[in-house]
C-alpha cells in the first residue's frame, strides 16, 4: 500500500482513509499488508504514522512522484519485496510491476481545475491519464465518485463503490466541557470542520452565518490549506458578525469528537467531496447535521440529515434555523445520524478492498 500522504503537509481525508484502511487489513488473517512511501529523515506525527511496517524507496517525494509518472520506476517491490497486489491509496501511480488496486476518493482537478495550481493540475492528469490505462480496478469511495470516474473514461467493470468507515467513540459530558472550557466556547455553536480551500465553501457558509438570528456562534476547524484566503473572508464581514466566528485551526484527534457532541448543528456546504467524514463523524457523535445535496455527502446524509443548495446561502441559512429552533427536528436528525454512522465500519471497507486484491491477483 502506498502510504506517502501520511507525510503530506495536510494529510486530510486520503491519509485517514490510507491508514484506517491499512489498520483494519493487517488485522485480517489473510493478508499480509506493508507500506511503501518516499525517503524521510523522521517519522510523520504521531497521528499520522502507519499502522503497518513501512518500507521506504530513496528517492524524496517530489524526485519520486516524477520519476513513478514519467520514468515508470522504481518499483514498490525494491523497498518491499514481492508482492501479489499494489495497493495505490492515492492518487500518485506506481509502475505496475504486479496487479494494481487504485483507490479513487475524488476528481475536483477535472470538476474545478481553476482551484488547483499548474503544478498540481500536471500531476493529477499525468496520475489519471496513468491510472486509466495501467490500473486493474479503481475503488471509489462514493458513488458520486464513481460517476466521475465512469464519466472520465474508466470502464465499469473495473469500478468498484467502496465506502470508507468512522472510528469515533461518543464524547462524555464531561470531555465536551472540558473542550468547551479549552477553548473558551461560552455560547451555543453552528460547527464546520474541514481543510480551508475554495470546494469547502468557506464564503457560502459564511454568508448563510450572517443571515442568523438566533443568538450562536461559527465555530471553524481544520488546517489551513490552499487558495482560500480566511482573513480576507473574516474581514469582509460585519464586526457583528465577525465577532462570533472563532476559528480554532487544527485541533487534537482527542478534542475533535467533543467538539462535534458540542455543537448545536454542524454545517458542510461543500460543493464537492469524495467522500465526507466530516459529515459522518459528526453523526456519530449524533450531532444533527446541514450539508450539501449536490455530492457525496448527500449520500452519507440521507433522511439523517438536510439536505441544502450548497450554492445558495438563504437554503443553507434556511436549514440552519430550522435545526436551532425546532427542538424536535434535531432530535430526531441526531437519531438518525447516530443510526447512519453506525453502518459505516473500517471492517466493512477492509472486506471490500481484500475482494479487489483478490480479484485483482486472478
């Protein structure tokens, strides 16, 4: 399995789902999992690190995703050994010297090129153009996912709909004061959580914040990223206003469900995802969930939570207050999550993606 995200500056979606993914295969009888990634003087951070043996090639990174997309070596198998299956976990190719298993979370490159750089837009065409022709199968983590990739030119049979997992206990009263004492919450709060840039619609989310009456404030979570300036955003609105957003940046794994239980409603206009655990964490922690109708999260979502016009912040403002003032409606929304998430385990997805090695190897 190629394992390099966990080494990424912001890790994200594709790291957790690379080592939830990995966790949960080496705890199977069956297979015998090992990591390969690039050349790094140290060990990524402690939430990052594989959770299976990790083999390392000597080339750095960027040498390495060039000299894979380009030159087509080296193979995995000089840091592994033999193997059966390559498991690509992202979207950086490997030579195919064995059977090769792609996992595909999304295509925003091909949806919104402007959102990406040169650099970046080279890479993802060049890993596209390489995973079309080389890979076995693809493995799309939802089936708005796999309607882009059919939509790119990938033959059906070779898509497999393979959802991702949660691993979230409920957070304790006491963990969500403790997190609310933290980081100085006094007031009831409307969540989001996420990596800043343009597909997670920072700007439509705060322009539905700004239409609120009722008396709460904008709690934002998650590193900075890409091409999505929040100062700028934050300035633009009303001291008022402004003055009830608090953006935390990154917080603790152990923080983060606390976080969720706290919150009032959590809100994901996002105007594209692969996947959304953001949208599933925090209905494990049966948090009533706002988001996006035009992507995967609908999908996660369902009747657990509102679907809104992610383009639109009187319809996601709209939801918004219909959570904070219908006592009953996030109830039951909160219900409905916490049922929802529950489907969704690592082990489900472990049993999947050891199906697509095996037909792969055949």
């Amino acid at each position: 399995m190629t394992l390099e995200q966990c080494w990424h500056r912001v890790p994200g979606g594709t790291a957790v789902a690379a080592i939830e993914t990995a966790r949960a295969l080496a705890a199977r009888p069956d297979l015998s999992v090992v990591g390969v990634a690039a050349a790094h003087r140290s060990p990524p951070p402690p939430r990052w690190r594989p959770p299976v043996d990790t083999r390392y090639l000597r080339l750095p990174r960027i040498a390495l995703y060039e000299a894979w997309h380009y030159l087509r070596r080296p193979a995995v198998e000089r840091a592994t050994g033999p193997v059966d299956v390559i498991h690509a976990t992202g979207i950086a190719m490997p030579p195919r010297t064995a059977p090769i298993v792609t996992t595909i979370h999304d295509l925003a490159f091909v949806a919104n090129p402007a959102h990406f750089s040169r650099a970046g837009l080279r890479f993802f065409r060049r890993a596209l153009s390489l995973t079309l022709s080389q890979a076995d199968l693809v493995l799309c983590s939802s089936r708005a996912t796999l309607e882009q990739c059919r939509a790119a030119g990938f033959d059906e049979a070779r898509l497999r709909h393979v959802p991702l997992g949660v691993r979230a206990e409920p957070a304790t009263h006491d963990e969500v004061a403790r997190v609310r004492i933290a980081h100085a919450l006094e007031s009831p709060y409307v969540l989001w959580v996420g990596t800043v840039e343009p597909r997670k619609n920072l700007p439509g989310l705060m322009q539905a914040f700004r239409q609120l009456e009722h008396d709460v404030d904008l709690v934002l979570v998650g590193p900075k990223g890409w091409n999505e300036d929040l100062e700028r955003l934050l300035a633009e609105l009303e001291p008022r206003v402004r003055d009830r957003v608090r953006v935390l940046g990154f917080v603790s794994e152990d923080d983060l469900g606390a976080l969720y239980a706290g919150a009032e409603v959590f809100c994901f206009p996002s105007l594209l995802e692969g996947f959304g655990f953001p949208v599933l964490e925090a209905m494990a922690q049966g948090t009533p969930v706002v988001t996006s109708g035009e992507t995967s999260t609908a999908e996660l979502a369902q009747d657990a939570g509102i679907l809104v016009d992610p383009r639109d912040p009187d319809s996601i403002a709209g939801a918004l207050s219909r959570v904070l003032s219908e006592s009953s409606l996030a109830a039951g929304l909160a219900e409905a999550g916490r049922s929802r998430a529950a489907g969704y385990t690592w082990e489900k997805t472990a049993d999947l993606v050891a199906q697509a090695y095996a037909e792969a190897a055949a």
